[in-house]
C-alpha cells in the first residue's frame, strides 16, 4: 500500500490508535514523508489513556513529533460526535498554525464514505458531495483523505500483516450510533464486489451533481449571492443546491435542509426581510433588499504595502495617495475594523456610511479600507448600486478577490 502525496509538504496526522490511522501512520513512515501526530484523549471509557499511550510509544520509537489534548465530554455541550469533531480540528488548526503546518491527513477509508452515503440516502439530503470528499477545506487547514481507496478490511490486513500494533475502539460496536448501525448492520453483509457497486453508484450521482452546480454557479453574484428574482425560479432542489454552492464558496461544508427553503419563501411571499438563518455564531443567510445573501461576519485581513502578497488581491496608485494624503505606508485591512473615518474635516460612522451607501450586507465585513500606520483610515472606496472602478482609483480590487483572501 502506497500514498500519493507531496513529498515536499510537512502533515499533520490525526492519529487514534485505532488500525486506519496506524496504517496511515506506517505508510508515510516507510514513504519518508515529514509529519507530526495529533491525538485526543476523549477520557469517554475507563483505560482510554492507552490508546494514547500506545500512539505515543510508536512516535517515540521513530522520533515522530507528538501532540495530545485531553478532554472530557459533559452533557451540556450537546451531541457527543459533533462536538468531538469540533475538539479535533479545532486542535489541529491550533498545532498547524504553531508549526506553520496547513495540511492535516485523516485515516477515512471507504467503508467510512459509504457509511456517510448511506446516512445521506436515508436522511434525503441536499448535499455538496456524495459520500465522503478526498480534500476540503476547514478555516485555514487543508484536511486529507489519503485512504479512501481502500476499504477498512485492508487496512486492518496491512497491520496484521506488517506486525503494527493498534486498538480497537470498543464504542465501536455500539449501533446505537447510526454510523455504527450502518457499519455492522449494514455494511457487514455487502461483499466487496457489492461495496464496489454502490461507489460506483456514489461516482455517478457525484458526476451529475458536478454539472448541475455549474449550471446554478451562473446565478451566483461574487459566489455569496444570488437575486431573490433568479431564486424564485428554481425548484426547491435546486435552492437547496445553490445554497450548499454558496456555502462551499465559503469554505463551510454543510446541508441545507427543505425546512429552511421554506422558510426563506415564507419569508420572501410576505415581504419579511429580517431572515437571519445562522450557520454558526458569525455566519448566516440573509434577506437583503433584492438578494439572497452569505454574510460573513469575522472577515480579518491584513496587507502592508511592502506585502508580496498584495498585488494579488489589490492595485493602489501610491502617487495620488501621496500626493493627496500624504501616505507612503500603511496597510490595507477591512473598514469595519474601524469605526471612524474622516470625510473633509469631519467624522463619519463606518456602518452608517455603508447604509448610505446601500452596500449589500455580505460586502460590508470584506469591503476595505486605506489606513496608515497609526491605524487611521485615509481612504475608502465609495460604494455605488452599480459598482465600477475607474483606472485612476487610489484602491482598485475585485469583490471575488477579496472573498479569496479569507479562504486563502
């Protein structure tokens, strides 16, 4: 068994103890690939500390950077699964961004995709993928399915074969989680040629859901909106499906339910433009004027103007901002930052210009602004309902640009 990844890259592992993950984790010991290991001890049964424990000794035994939290679950926060998965990468994207890592590798394999294309199927979901993705993305990590060719049976094989230790989840028989029902009840029974149908029935329906985005994405406005005009005409598949695209424009992986398109037509038949459907507690849809809208609200950039960086996302004509303000350096950041800018010799509110201005609400956390380097704003881009720059703008930028660079 073989990976196909960058050698040039540095990883990091999302390692149980379990046999996926320490497949996972000798196949880039022998590929010689440069990675560190992330653990989490959930602390959910008694002796769960040896799982931990038997990850540790094996980075230990190669020299391999280790890194463990441990957590305990209490009722309050919810459902078990989600918040674990929260605890995880939340963890990861803390390691990554201390070791300046941005890739991390799960040890999913393909038994875990049909079991989440068999609890899509059941929940009739509206879905970004069918089954599980090879790569996505997850605020500023990139997160990796290196194993979704091979199925769990193969896996256990290799360690089996190779003499790698591993544990075996006990919480793993317990079918009264559905993906465990799936797994033993269902899965179990399918030989492998059976299992290969049903991919192949999974790369079918991924193929003609492929082509139906494209045709929705035309609909799109700077991949965060579309006109309720447009959006009244589709059928209510496709609304679901052009809010998921959204979504994913924005990096957030998540199912639309029919409960929320209702709601939203509700709420565009009687005229009710305060519709707010939360994603979580700094992003959601909304109702504004003439659009259907993601709004964003935690945008953070920040781009000096010695940044390398810069010319891709921005052009600034230096000379008349010089000449007019008196500005050879600062940095370019959202305005909302602020709350203050000056017009002539007087103040005037950030919000409440935007609202003079009629910007759309999914703008207004990207739209940016010239600050020096005291942190003043010196300029702002006026906004117009039929936004166009000019070639002698002191700041010229595109919208989609600078959607990309809180995804970047």
């Amino acid at each position: 068994m073989k990976l196909n990844l960058n050698k040039n890259e540095k990883y990091i592992l999302g390692c149980s103890s379990g046999p996926d993950s320490m497949a996972l984790f000798y196949m880039l010991l022998n590929g010689k690939y440069n990675f560190v290991v992330c653990n989490i001890d959930y602390n959910y049964r008694d002796k769960s500390y040896e799982e931990t424990d038997l990850v540790r000794e094996e980075c230990k035994k190669f020299n391999i950077p280790f890194y463990t939290k441990s957590v305990l679950f209490q009722t309050n926060f919810g459902n078990f699964e989600a918040w674990a998965r929260d605890i995880r990468y939340d963890y990861f994207e803390e390691i990554g961004t201390t070791l300046n890592i941005n890739k991390v590798l799960i040890a999913h394999n393909l038994d875990d995709s049909l079991e989440t294309y068999f609890m899509q199927k059941e929940r009739n979901s509206i879905v970004s993928n069918y089954g599980l993705a090879s790569s996505y993305k997850r605020k500023n990590m990139v997160i990796i399915r290196p194993l979704l060719c091979y199925f769990k049976s193969q896996l256990k094989e290799y360690c089996i074969t190779n003499n790698i230790p591993f544990i075996i989840d006990p919480t793993n028989s317990d079918i009264t989680y559905k993906r465990n029902y799936y797994r033993h009840v269902i899965l179990s029974k399918l030989t492998n040629s059976e299992k290969i149908q049903i991919v192949e029935e999974m790369k079918l329906k991924n193929e003609q859901l492929i082509e139906e985005k494209k045709k929705l994405k035309k609909l799109l406005i700077d991949n965060l909106s579309i006109s309720i005009d447009s959006y009244k005409d589709l059928s209510k598949y496709d609304k679901c499906l052009t809010l998921i695209i959204i979504l994913d424009n924005a990096k957030l992986f998540k199912e639309i339910s029919f409960k929320t398109i209702n709601e939203i037509d509700n709420c565009i038949l009687n005229n009710n433009y305060k519709y707010k459907f939360f994603i979580n507690n700094s992003t959601y849809f909304s109702l504004d004027k003439n659009l259907i809208s993601l709004v964003i609200k935690n945008v953070d950039y920040k781009l000096n103007f010695d940044d390398k960086d810069l010319i891709n996302y921005f052009k600034i004509n230096f000379k008349i901002l010089y000449e007019k303000y008196g500005i050879k350096n600062g940095y370019i950041s959202p305005a909302i930052k602020s709350n203050f800018f000056k017009v002539s010799n007087y103040e005037k509110n950030i919000k409440r210009a935007f609202i003079d201005w009629k910007m759309p609400q999914y703008l207004r956390p990207f739209w940016p602004a010239v600050y020096d380097e005291k942190g003043n704003i010196v300029y702002i881009p006026r906004f117009r309902e039929k936004f166009e720059q000019k070639n002698d703008s002191i700041l010229q930028f595109g919208i989609n640009k600078l959607i990309k660079i809180e995804n970047s």
